[in-house]
C-alpha cells in the first residue's frame, strides 16, 4: 500500500528552493518525466520530502523497484510519482518504469549517471521535461549552517576563518558539513568558555577520516 503525505516544507537554501519551485512547475503538468540530478549529500532527498509533503495533488516516494511492482500489478498510484538513488536502478528497469508510468509525472532523483543513463535511451529521453541539478553549498550556505549552530563563546558566532575552514574541508557539501559540525559542536559544549578555532576543526575532520578508514 502507498502512503501519501502532506506535511510542511523544510528548506535550507535558495538553490534548493529554486530547484523545488521548478520541480512543483514541472509536477503540475498531467505527464512527464522529471530528473534531479546532484552529488552525493547535496539536498536531493531533502528536495524529493519537500515535494511530496507540499500541498498540492497526491503523490508518492518509494524505491524505483517498489515502483515497477505495483505498476506491473496494476495498483492505484497518485499522479505524482517520486523515487530516490534512480542513478543505481539498471536503464532498462528506468525505462520501463518510465513507459508504464505514462499519464503520470514521474520524478527520478540522482546523482550524474542519471543523466547519462537518460540521454542513453530515447524511451527516456524523450518523455524528459525538466533537467534540474544542484549544486554544493555556497559560502554564504556553509556560514549560516555553521553560525546557527555552533554560537561563539563571545556570542558571535565562529570567526570568518573558521568558517571557511568548515566550507572548504566539506567541499559544500551540506552532509558532509553537517558532520562537522555536528562534532565541532560537541566540543564547544564541552569548553563554553572557548572558540572554535582552525585547528579544533582540522582535528576533527581528521578524527572523521580516521572513523572512515
């Protein structure tokens, strides 16, 4: 059984609203395809929950072989249509998922391979109405994250530098940033007293490759 929701839109970035708000356009037409497209971590899932939690017409997110399931069994499905890591399924299966999803808008999410496995085959080439890509955090991005979420010891927040430190060791990529963070806050509560500084932050991306090796 599909479940479909409607619950309130959580964003973080104007990128982000601007791909949502032209997905929700795209979505409003009776048929098509829509392709998200991103590096790992950048926000397509967050896009993918945004969409399908907004007001509008009923719609639902399931794994692309979930989908073929209950296309090929015949089971009602909304008009809208949302599936994650589409960049994993066989082109062959994303194919057919795209021929039996005809009269629906049918919205793939992810990363680069997508779009190749896309313009590889003309059955999903050709029902393709919207290329949207997004991109890794700004500096801006990275700096607000960080600011609302680590408060300085003299309440202004980390310094430019650390700042920037933070962005360019997380390459803008909001997951990995959020990991950083995420520690770097752990140590600021442990010192209130003290400021996160350049090398607190280095240490603890070493601490993380570390964890993953």
């Amino acid at each position: 059984m599909i479940t479909i929701h409607h619950q309130p839109i959580v964003l973080l970035t104007a990128a982000q609203r601007a791909a949502l708000a032209r997905i929700a356009y795209a979505t409003e037409q009776p048929s098509g395809v829509v392709l998200l497209c991103g590096a790992a971590g950048v926000g397509k899932t967050l896009i993918l929950a945004s969409v399908r939690n907004s007001p509008g017409g009923e719609m639902a997110l399931l794994p692309l072989e979930q989908l073929l399931d209950s296309l090929r069994v015949g089971e009602p499905l909304p008009g809208i249509l949302l599936v994650d890591d589409a960049h994993l399924a066989p082109s062959a299966d994303l194919a057919e998922a795209v021929e039996r999803s005809v009269g629906r808008c049918l919205v793939l999410a992810g990363r680069g391979r997508l779009l190749t496995l896309a313009g590889r085959d003309s059955r999903i080439d050709r029902r393709v109405r919207l290329r949207a890509t997004l991109p890794p955090f700004g500096l801006s991005d990275s700096a607000r994250l960080v600011v609302e979420r680590i408060p300085g010891a003299d309440g202004h927040g980390p310094s430019e530098e650390v700042v920037r430190t933070f962005h360019e060791i997380a390459a803008g990529i909001p997951a990995a940033l959020l990991r950083l963070i995420d520690l770097a806050a752990v140590v600021a509560a442990a010192e209130p007293l003290q400021t996160i500084s350049v090398n607190d932050v280095e240490e603890i991306h070493r601490r993380l490759c570390l964890q993953a090796a």
